[in-house]
C-alpha cells in the first residue's frame, strides 16, 4: 500500500483513471447537491405555502451554509479523498431522510419543523460546501491550480444543471419527495463507495471504510424499496383520515382520503382541502346555478380549473348548454375525475359526457391560444396561495378573459373566504371591477370550510337573474337573495388595489389575511 503523508502534495502522481473518478463524482455531487436544495424547499412549500419566500429562505441560507462548508475544509489539511469519502457518507444520510424528516415533524408543532427545517439545511449545505474545495485540492496537486478550478466549476454547475432539471421533471412526478431524497441519497452513497473501490490506497482503513459505506448503501437500499410504506405512512401522518388513493404529479400532490364513519371522501391539492363529499354540493350548486340561471345564452360554456367534474355536473342541469370546455393543467386531475370510481359516483360521470371538451393546459395559455367565444365563464381555482395561482386573479388575466367573452357575458370565480380572507375576498372583487361594468358579491355557509365567497362579473347591464332549476339540494333564488348581503364583519374593506401581474398584491394580502 502506498504511504501518504498529511501533504495535499502527495496526489501530484493520481493516476488519470482515478483523477476521472474524482470528476466524475464532481458532476453527481453537484446534481445531488441542487436537488436536495429542491426538496427542502418543495416540502416546505407544500406544507407551509408561499413558494417564493420558502425558496428564497431555503436557497439563501443553503449557500450561506455552503459558504461555511468552503471555509471549513481549510482545516482538513491531509486524507482529502478519505474527508470526502465520509462527506458523501453523511449527506446520503441526511439528504435521504430529509425529506420524510420534514414530514413528520410537520404535524407537532410549527417551531418544531422550522428547527428541523435550518437544521437539515446547514446540516446538507455545509457538507456540499465541503465537497468542492476537497476535491479541487486534490486535483490541483496533480494538475494545477488554474486548470484544476476550470475542470471542477464547470462539471459542479452541469451536475447542478442536471438536478435542476431532473427533479421537476423526472424525479419529483415520477418518484415523489420522500423516494426521490432516499434516491438520491442512494446516488450519493455510491460516489462513495466507487471512490473507496478505485482509491483505496489513499484511505488508512480501507476495509473499515467500505463496511461503512455498504452498510449505509444497504440502508438506503432498504429504505429505497419501503418507500411506499413510508411515504403512506407519512401522508397518513399528515391526514385526520384514511388515504384511499394519492399521487405526486408534474404540478401538485394529489391526496383523497375516506372517513369510512359516513363514508366522506376529500380531495386534497398540495395539503389544501379541495372538498368534502359531505357538504361539496353546497360549494358546487353556489359556484354554478346562479350564473348559469343569469338570463343570456349559456350555449356556450367555459370551466378553468374544476378538474374533478362536480362543477359539470351542476352545468349540465342546465338542458339550454350545448357544450362545455373544461381546462385543467394537470392530466391526472382530470384521469381522476374521469375514472376513479367514487369521484365518479359522485360527479355523476360528468366528464364522460359528450358535451365535455377537456383541455390540459394553462388556463393563463388556453385563453391567449383560444378563439372560441363563450357564454358563461366557470373559474374555480384555488384560493391565491402562491404567485402561480395569484396570476389567474389578475386584471391581465380578466381583461384576455373579457375578450373571450359574449356581449351578454358572464363569469363568476370561487373567491376565498370573506371571513377568514377578507381582504382578499374584496381585493378579487375589486380587480374585476377595473375590467367588467357590473359585478355581483356573495356568500354561502360550507361546513367543511366555513363562510365562502363567489363573484360575479357582467359583460353588460342588462341581465337579471332567472329562476335556477329545481331539485338542488342547497341553492334557491331565496338563498341566492339572502347571500348578497353581506354583515358587518365581512363588508368591504377601504383601500384595496387592483391585482396585477406586475403588482401582486393579492398573494401579499392573502398572507396577511391568514396571519
């Protein structure tokens, strides 16, 4: 066995194959490092809200903590390869279990998951901020400075290229968070073990060092194969009831669970409840009946959001409805909707109607793209919990929405709470006045969600409400007339603006509201 000494000197005589191993380790490394990055930042995201600030927070204070890492590793002066050999051995640990760590603590207090939150990422952030400048070390001595910094930064930002890349697209819908970090925890574990393989000479236990490293490599094997168990588990950890079905897609967390007592299926996107069997009727008949009772055409209708059908279902009382366009970004909310069973008892297979045209598109694209003029306007997004979502509450988007529209118009959009989001709920109102002559306000009691508010644009002013059909089992013309009026406590506020995409007040102010 070759003696080495403590000097960063003694790789000048590396051999090349093994200096190969250690850039190629440099390119998996950084594609690791990034994606560990993502899933701290989508967990939290998910189970916090606010996107943007959960990922600046994340971003920043993981390079801060790389920043640390970097100047850390000037105190390892010998036995780099070893150093960076059990670097990889600590971050595949905790980069694996990061992400089912974040969604346990969940559940027990906010300052718990906030602490285990920073800790994951100082923890991860300070050993990728070690990886590099080992390496470079190592490399330097055999190559030189120059050449060996341009060789590392430019394989560390396409490993960072691939990760970024990788993880919306393959890693996040394929596997989910907590198989992807077990994952790529498992990639991690393997740099580790090629480099005990192939520089075992530079290692001063070499045996001792590969048992560490298999054993960690079996564990996350294991952990790898029972990722199912675990991330059902975990959701289950998350949810009062039974998972019956869920999915991580290419732009959301599909979870349905059952209340087997009174068999109360709930749909939930990205943790936010969507709605519950037990009383959605009372959402769905208010979101649809009193626009679609709106004297004008409604031949023509158009529906952004409302993927699971219950929304169809409703339209399709209406016998004068000659065809409906429903535009769902995601495909399998809308499989959902078509083929899942319950839900489809419960949308009375309302996407399978010959009416239905399906549409798996950004609602903000579909509406740029489309020429086709339309009568009556269904939004039923969620509530403007991230930037993405905000955009869709937008003057900008209701004036693209305007031109869409027939003379005799109309559009009504899901508009949050006017208890718990008040400011919100007037500041929606507030942006469509700026685009539609007339607007109609009002709110209905949903037990599962509590006051909920709906309004309603005009393309004109000549229209007056119709009566709705008969057989609902909420809505009527005399609950429509007592929703308008709105008490005290829910009446608007002064001071609103108008949302736009260059100015999005509304994600801020419903932030505030839920404080």
């Amino acid at each position: 066995m070759t003696d080495i000494t403590s000097s960063d000197e003694t790789y000048e005589n590396l051999p090349a194959k093994q200096a190969t191993i250690l850039l190629m380790s440099i390119t998996v490394v950084a594609m690791c490092g990034i994606v560990y990055e993502l899933i701290i930042g989508t967990v939290s995201s998910y189970l916090l809200g606010n996107s943007v600030y959960q990922f600046s927070l994340t971003i920043g204070f993981f390079m801060f903590a790389m920043g640390i890492g970097s100047h850390l590793s000037r105190y390892i002066r010998g036995r780099l390869i070893e150093a960076f050999i059990y670097v990889e051995v600590a971050l595949a640990l905790l980069g694996g279990l990061s992400s089912i760590t974040l969604f346990m603590m969940f559940p027990f207090a906010p300052w718990m998951y906030q602490v285990a939150m920073f800790s994951l990422i100082f923890s991860i952030g300070t050993l990728v901020g070690l990886e590099i400048p080992l390496l470079t070390r190592v490399l330097s001595a055999r190559k030189g400075t120059r050449s060996s910094i341009a060789d590392v930064m430019s394989l560390d930002y396409i490993g960072a290229l691939f990760g970024s890349v990788a993880f919306p697209l393959l890693l996040l819908p394929s596997l989910g968070l907590i198989t992807a970090s077990f994952a790529i925890g498992l990639i991690n574990i393997a740099v580790a073990l090629l480099n005990v393989i192939w520089l075992r000479e530079y290692l001063r236990s070499p045996k001792l060092t590969l048992y560490i490293v298999l054993g960690m490599f079996g564990l996350l094997v294991l952990l790898t194969a029972m990722a199912t168990r675990i991330t059902a588990y975990a959701q289950q950890h998350l949810y009062f009831d039974q998972i019956v079905w869920q999915k991580q897609t290419q732009y959301q967390s599909l979870v349905i669970t059952n209340t087997w007592k009174r068999n109360d299926f709930r749909l939930f996107i990205d943790g936010h409840l969507q709605f519950s069997e037990f009383d959605e009727h009372r959402y769905h008949e208010a979101l649809v009946h009193p626009v679609l009772s709106w004297t004008g055409p409604s031949k023509n209708v158009l529906v952004l959001g409302g993927g699971d059908g219950l929304a169809v279902r409703e339209i399709l009382k209406h016998e004068d409805v000659e065809r409906i366009d429903l535009v769902d970004i995601d495909p399998e909310m809308t499989r959902l909707g078509r083929d899942f069973a319950p839900l489809v008892q419960m949308n009375g297979g309302s996407l399978s109607s010959d009416k239905v045209h399906l549409y798996n598109q950004d609602a903000f694209v579909f509406i740029q793209q489309t020429d086709r003029v339309y009568d009556k306007v269904i939004i039923d997004f969620p509530d403007p919990h991230n930037e993405a979502i905000a955009k869709l509450y937008s003057v900008e988007f209701y004036t693209m929405l305007s031109r869409r529209m027939s003379d005799r118009s109309l559009l009504v959009s899901q508009s949050t709470s006017p208890y718990f989001a008040r400011n919100t709920y007037w500041t929606i109102a507030e942006t469509m006045e700026a685009v539609f002559p007339k607007t109609t306000h009002y709110t209905i009691s949903i037990p599962s969600f509590g006051v909920w508010g709906f309004n309603i644009a005009h393309k004109s002013q000549g229209e007056t409400l119709g009566p709705m059909p008969e057989g609902l089992q909420f809505m009527s013309d005399q609950v429509f007339a007592a929703s308008t009026v709105f008490p005290v406590d829910i009446a608007r506020p002064d001071n609103l603006k108008v949302n736009s995409i260059f100015e999005p007040d509304l994600y801020q102010v419903y932030l505030a509201d839920l404080k």
